[in-house]
C-alpha cells in the first residue's frame, strides 16, 4: 500500500508539471489536447497490440468516456494559456470539493455527509476570495474549475469499471476517445482560444510535446487507472489535489509565475490547501470515533 501511495504521488507531481509543459508549448488547447492524445494512443496501441481487442460495447464506453477526460485536458490548458500556471493549479484543487458532491449523486452507496458540506463551504469560500483578488484572471479560474468538474466525473466513472480490464487498454480506448473529441472540436480551436495558430513545431515544442505526451500520458495515466483497482476514488482524487502544490512550485521554479499573483491569491491558495490537508485526519477521527461508539453499542 505504501508503494501505491509513493506512486500516486509521483503520478501527481507528473501532472502538476504537465500544466507547465501546457504553457511552454506553442500550440493551442485543442490542438495540443489532440496531438497528445493521438501520440498516446499510438504509443499504447504498440505496446499492447493484440490486448487491445476488447468487446464492442466495452470499447465504445471506455471511448466515450475518454472523451470527458478530453474535454477535461482542453479546459485544463485552456486555463493555462488564458491566465497562468498556478491559477489553473488553484482551480483544480476544488476536485476534492465536486468530488464529495457528484460522487454520492453517481454512486448510490456513498453517502452526502455534513463534513463534506463544511469543508465543501470553505473551499467555495476561498474560492470566492481568489476570485475577488484576481479579477484579471478570472476567466481561467473559471475555466480551471470546470475542468475540475470534468475530472471529477471522469474519475467516478473510471472508478466502477477499473477492475475489469487491464489500465493500459482502458487508457488505450479513452485516448481514442479524447483524441476524437479533439479533432471534432478542431473548428472551434480559434474560438476557444485567441492564441495565434502555430505554423509548425519547433525543436523545443516537439520535445515537450513527447514528453507530455508518453510520460505525463502514456505512463502517468495508465498507472493512474492501475491504482483505482486499490485506492479509492476519493483517495486518489484527494492526493491529486496536492497537484496544485506540485504545479505551482514548479510554475514559480520555471516560469516564475509569483511575479504576477496577489497576496489574495496565495491567501485562498492557502486555505484551500489548508482545508485538502485536514480533511482526512478529521475525517479518520470521526470515523474512528464512530467505529467505537458502534462496537460499544453491540456490547
């Protein structure tokens, strides 16, 4: 378990670097989305082959459900391109918040508790108050709260099916299926973002690219699928909400983005973290507590 909980953590830090690697690419959201997905998919289809031939109807909802993942990534670097790097990590910190929200109406067994609605309130809180400071960001934040909202149905979803088949080729169709999303949405490229259309890749743009194409994608992704067969969905999504630290230490480290921030803004960025780091001991405590008031009452 310990060796799960290591990986996921550097699956995370692969992820918070991805936002970085979003910003120095010069290519627009959709456009970047495709392009990694569709080298993604390649890259698995070699590496699988014959253990990609699944049943059709398994195919097509594994397809469809990368397309959320699809719309996920375009918001995600969308974000990023529209205000920058540590905007769009604060933004995807609000995961844990639509997470305790979407995932009791999705999954009937999990329950809406009054702990999540307090934390639930904080986070909007804090949200609020980053909005308030950074009026010339907010468009990304808005957007980059989005994108938490589709990562968050995509992980739920994931989540009941991950057992069933081997990561890779689920990460395999739901490639395909973000790819496909992208290139229907190419005619839209421009109107989601006024980024100048990029007349071919430079050196620097092409290395980026594999980078985050194998090991953010093909590697992190699919290992990221491995681990839903162990840790639970709100495990997973709770670590991932380190990401935000990971993504804007590093946005501060390459791209220096500090230079640009309020101190609102890392005011909020700090409850928020705050809130993601003690909601598990909290939560461990009341359950715990629970757990003994039950065995004392069976006695």
């Amino acid at each position: 378990m310990q060796r799960d909980y290591l990986k996921l953590h550097f699956i995370i830090i692969l992820w918070g670097f991805t936002a970085v690697l979003g910003e120095l690419i010069d290519l627009r959201p959709v456009e970047l989305v495709a392009w990694r997905t569709g080298i993604a998919a390649v890259t698995l289809g070699l590496i699988l082959r014959a253990e990609v031939l699944i049943p059709r109807r398994d195919a097509i909802i594994f397809v469809a459900t990368g397309a959320i993942i699809g719309i996920h990534w375009i918001l995600f670097f969308l974000s990023v391109k529209v205000a920058n790097v540590s905007i769009c990590m604060v933004g995807m910190a609000t995961i844990s918040l639509w997470t305790a929200l979407l995932e009791p109406l999705m999954i009937r067994s999990r329950k809406l508790r009054h702990l999540d609605l307090i934390f639930g309130a904080i986070i909007i809180g804090a949200v609020y108050w980053i909005f308030r400071s950074e009026v010339a960001y907010s468009t990304g934040f808005l957007i980059a709260i989005a994108s938490a909202i589709a990562a968050t149905v995509f992980s739920i979803i994931n989540g009941t099916f991950a057992s069933r088949f081997h990561h890779r080729t689920i990460a395999f169709y739901e490639m395909i299926g973000a790819c496909l999303l992208c290139v229907a949405c190419l005619p839209l490229s421009g109107f989601l973002s006024e980024q100048e259309p990029s007349s071919g890749f430079a050196l620097d743009d092409l290395a980026y690219l594999l980078i985050l194409a194998i090991v953010c994608t093909v590697y992190s992704f699919s290992e990221y699928v491995e681990l839903l067969k162990r840790l639970s969905v709100f495990t997973v999504n709770f670590v991932n909400n380190l990401e935000p630290v990971y993504g804007i230490l590093l946005g501060a480290i390459i791209l220096k983005d500090y230079k640009h921030l309020s101190g609102g803004f890392y005011s909020g960025a700090v409850i928020i973290l705050a809130a993601v780091i003690a909601y598990p001991m909290i939560n461990r405590r009341l359950r715990r507590r629970q757990a003994r008031q039950e065995a004392q009452s069976a006695k």
